[in-house]
C-alpha cells in the first residue's frame, strides 16, 4: 500500500500515526493511505517565511511568472498520467478530470502571462501620488508589496489539481510562499502534483510545501503576516474564521464556500429556441459534471410557471439518458460520488429537500443501474430533480446544498419575484440568466448581483458562444457573498492584493518617486 508524502521544510516525509484510507469510489478498493501525525508544522511555516518568502521576494514579477510558466509545463507533461489518477481517486470520468486538470494548468499559465506584463517590478504602485497639503511636495501613494509570511491553501475534495494550482498560482506570483493541504479523500493527485513540481526543481526551497492529510497543529501557528485561504464547506468555513491564531492575529482569511447557485429562464425564452436549448445544456451538465460535486453547480432553477412542466420534462428526458458507472469507460457520463459519506449527505440532503416542501419528479437516491462497476460496489447516485411549486416555503432548497447531481425546479409567476428568490439563498458564486427581454433583464441582473460572485447572462447573441455558467475563469472574480464565504479568488491582478499590504507612504513627492518609482510596473 503507497503512503502519501508530505513536503515540508524542504523534504518529502510521513506522519507516524494512524493512517487516513483513500479508496476508489467505484471499487472501493483501497488506493493509498495518508498520517501527517507527528510532523513539524512549526518548523515548515518558519522555513516557508525565512526561506522560501525571501527567495521569491527578491524576483521580480516576470520572474515569477516565468516559474509559474514551468510549472504549468511541467503538469502538462504529465496530463495522461495525472488524468487516470483522478479517474482512479477521484471517480471523476475523463472530462471531469481534465476539467480540474486543464483548469489547473490553464490557471497557471495566465498568471505566468500576468506575470510578464507586470514586467521587472517586484512590488505594485496603485495610482497617483496625491497631494497632501498645500505644499505639492509632500504627497502621499499606494504601494502593495508581498507580505513576509506564509500563505496556507486549504483546499476541498473536488477540484484537487485547480485548488492547488489557482491559489498557489496567485501567492507565488504575488511573492508569497506557500503551505497547501488538500483533503486527504482526493489527496493522491495533489500528491502526484507536488511530486511533479518538485522534481522539476523550479522553485526555491520553501517556495511551495504540501501538507498530505490532516492539518494538526499548522493553523495554531498563524501569523500577522500571514494569510489563510480555505475552500470547503460553509461549517468548516466558519471554523476557520474563530480560529484563535487567525482572531488573536488579525490573519487575513479567504472563505470559498457552499453555494445554492441559480439559473433563471426569463419569460420570454419560448421552448424549442436555441436559447431555450442551450439553458437545458447548461443545467444538465452544471448538475452532472463531477456528479454535481461542484461549488458551481446550479442548485435551484428558476423557470416561469406556464413552462414549467415542459422544462421538466426536457430536462427528465436529458437526465434519464445519462450514463452512469465505471468513469474509465469512455461511454459513462458520471461516475459515483467520492466517498461513502458523501453519498449518505446526498441522500440525507434530498431527503430535507423533500421535508421542506420539495418533491422528486425525476431520478432518485436509490443505487442506479450502473456500467462496468462491480456488483453492489460504488458510491453512485443518478440524477435526481426535484420541483418545488412554492419557491419561497421550500426553505431548505435556499439552504442545503446537497453537493452531488442534485438540482429543483422553482416556477415562478412574476418576473418581479426572481432576485428575492435568488436571494433567499444568502449569497452564491454564480447565477445565470437566460433570455432577451431588455425591459427586464437590466432589473434582473442588477437585482441578483448584490447576492451572486459572477452573472452570467445569455442572450440569444451570444447562445451558441457563452461559456457555461460554473466554470471559472482566471480573469474574472470567483468567489460570492454569504453562504458562498464572502471571499474572492482569481480575476486577474486583482487576486493578488489578497497576498500583499496596501500601505500608504507619504512624503517627499521628487524623494519617493526616486526612490519608489523603478518599482512601477510597466503597465502600471
Ligand atoms: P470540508 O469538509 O469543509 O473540508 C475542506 C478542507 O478543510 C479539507 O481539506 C479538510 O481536510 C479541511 N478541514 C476540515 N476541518 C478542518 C480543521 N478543523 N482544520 C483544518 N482543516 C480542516 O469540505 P469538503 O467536503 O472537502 O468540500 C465540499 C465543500 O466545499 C462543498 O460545500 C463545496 O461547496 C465547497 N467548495 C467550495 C468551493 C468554492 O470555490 N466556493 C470550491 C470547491 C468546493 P480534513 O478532511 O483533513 O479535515
């Protein structure tokens, strides 16, 4: 049996007690086993801050970059291998693998490209220098320079390559170094990550550790300068922000949390348009890409009333085509879920839907008839729909995010009603808008911005173009109010201000831009 490597204060180590299992979720045969009992997590976040924070502060942008450009090089190498990893580890098919996979890679590269744009600067001028009295000499400017601490990554079981790669992407990039831990349900690719970085020998010592499986005692020795990024579930999430360390220290903390994200038809989209067709598309496989293990997933569609039945129809029909089993066959289209647990919180979490008002129309939790996976064994669950005729009672359908291919039908009568229904959600990471109507659609996407991260909206223009509304990009903010944690990851530069101080420095204008000024990036 393989035991997973940590890689902390520059070597590859196991923990010495008891051991966490990680399993095939179709086989559930046993794969690797993961401790991280006993290792020195003090020793690794000093030897983060004093080694590998100044080696990386000392590059400039560009530099950075180009280390993230070798990064994404060398995962690329590897893509095939990594690939029948996640299909083994994470039951995730061939495209649900590359969707992590690739996003991870693609991730990498866009902030290696950042990197060159911001050019020889090591730290970020925001702005003009303003004048502070009546002297025009004595002004004042925004600086942002990296942070002297350690970032912590802790990330989720579902996307164990792009957790790793988009965060560790945006630090390193910024200056920072890194400590990431994955969960240990998915943690076999992470590792294989690691180890591919590692032996490429692109960082400096310190720049990136990996901490493979239980976190112990890292989160005790956070720090003022420090940062903690974490994705997960909303109740871990609310752990981390009473974290002694991270109150006592003011540690600056990114949440990535559940989301009950929507997708609104607008009444105007008539059935059997392309618009109509491509909102079908996007449900379908927002709720059963990675079987619906996706912070993005679409969680509640909101449809006017007079189409209800037919959209739930379609979407029955398209449901009930899915193939589903063993993910390394090339014919299934959604593997099991990734744990034993998982599937009991979907089938738990199905069950509160239906107590507070929901009903299934389509699918159910009972095992599905499934391809190539052995009798019995596996974690599999099909699409299930749900339809709930009173949006506003069934509460736990803007509550309980059932994260596996689960999503209810909400009819609505008044187009009036769709931002107040959205919002009863508390906060998402998406929301999606289908139609053409330019009397309502301004009030609709303005309406659900305040409770959404990112809006997609689909207009018959842009139907056959528009990207599916739960991927995540690079370039645009990820991240959503509320139950979605409040944070933001990504979009662009504006992702590395989490990983810098923002300080104020005023004094003599001729003095400080002598001094400051060489530091401005080229397209600063
Ligand atoms: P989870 O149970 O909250 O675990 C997330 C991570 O936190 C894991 O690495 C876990 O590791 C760690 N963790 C848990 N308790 C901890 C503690 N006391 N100290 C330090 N680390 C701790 O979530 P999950 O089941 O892996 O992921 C599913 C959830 O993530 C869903 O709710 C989903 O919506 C959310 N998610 C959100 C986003 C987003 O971007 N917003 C993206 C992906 C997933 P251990 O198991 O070792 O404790």
């Amino acid at each position: 049996m393989e035991t997973l490597k940590s890689y902390l204060s520059g070597e590859f180590c196991t923990g010495k007690g008891a051991a966490t299992a990680l399993v095939n979720p179709t086989t559930e045969v046993q794969v690797a086993e993961t401790s991280t009992a006993g290792l020195d997590l003090r020793a690794a976040m000093n030897f983060g801050r004093t080694q590998g924070g100044p080696a990386l502060r000392e590059l400039s942008f560009a530099q950075r970059g180009a280390l993230l450009k070798q990064m994404s090089k060398a995962l690329h190498e590897v893509r095939d291998a990594l690939i029948d990893v996640s299909i083994m580890n994470g039951g995730t098919t061939r495209n649900d693998a590359k969707f992590d996979i690739d996003g991870g890679i693609g991730t990498l590269a866009y902030y290696a490209e950042l990197g060159a744009k911001l050019g020889d600067a090591r730290y970020v001028i925001e702005g003009e220098h303003e004048q502070l009295t009546r002297s025009a000499r004595f002004t004042g400017v925004h600086v942002r320079v990296p942070r002297q601490g350690i970032a912590v990554h802790i990330n989720a079981f579902n996307f164990p390559t792009w957790g790793l790669a988009e965060k560790a992407a945006v630090a390193i990039l910024a200056g920072v170094p890194v400590i990431t831990k994955p969960s240990p349900i998915t943690a076999l690719l992470a590792a294989r990550v690691v180890e591919r970085i590692v032996e490429s020998k692109i960082l400096p010592a310190g720049a990136l550790q990996f901490l493979c499986g239980d976190a112990n005692d890292l989160l005790e020795h956070l720090g003022p300068q420090d940062v903690l990024a974490f994705t997960g579930s909303g109740k871990t999430g609310e752990l981390m922000r009473g974290l002694r360390a991270v109150v006592g220290n003011a540690v600056r903390l990114n949440v990535e949390a559940d989301s009950l994200n929507a997708a609104v038809l607008l009444p105007d989209v008539e059935a059997g348009t392309d618009l109509y067709a491509t909102f079908i598309r996007d449900v379908v496989r927002e709720v059963t890409q990675k079987t619906g293990q996706k912070c993005t997933a679409i969680r509640r569609v909101l449809v006017p009333r007079a189409l209800a039945d037919r959209v739930q129809s379609d979407l029955a029909e398209k449901f009930a085509e899915i193939k589903i089993g063993d993910p390394a066959l090339e014919e299934v289209r959604m593997g099991p879920v990734v744990s034993a647990n998982q599937l009991k919180s979907v089938r738990d979490g199905v069950a509160e839907l239906e107590a507070s008002g929901a009903r299934i129309v389509s699918g159910s939790v009972a095992r599905p008839t499934t391809l190539g996976a052995p009798e019995g064994k596996g974690y599999f669950v099909g699409p299930v729909l749900l339809r709930a005729d009173d949006a506003a009672r069934a509460t736990a359908v803007h509550h309980r995010e059932v994260f596996g291919p689960v999503t209810t039908l909400l009819p609505y009568d008044d187009a009036q009603s769709i931002a107040a229904t959205v919002g009863l959600g508390q906060g998402s990471l998406a929301t999606s808008v289908y139609g053409d109507s330019r009397e309502i659609l301004g009030d609709v996407l303005l309406g659900v911005a305040p409770w959404s991260g990112r809006v997609v909206s689909v207009s018959s223009k842009v139907a056959d173009q528009a990207i599916s509304p739960g991927m995540v990009l690079p370039s645009c903010v990820h991240g959503g109010p509320g139950r979605a944690g409040g944070g933001e990851e990504l979009g662009g530069e504006r992702a590395l201000h989490f990983y810098s101080q923002r300080v104020a420095i005023q004094g003599d204008r001729p003095l400080m831009e002598k001094l400051l000024g060489s530091a401005q990036p080229k397209n600063g």
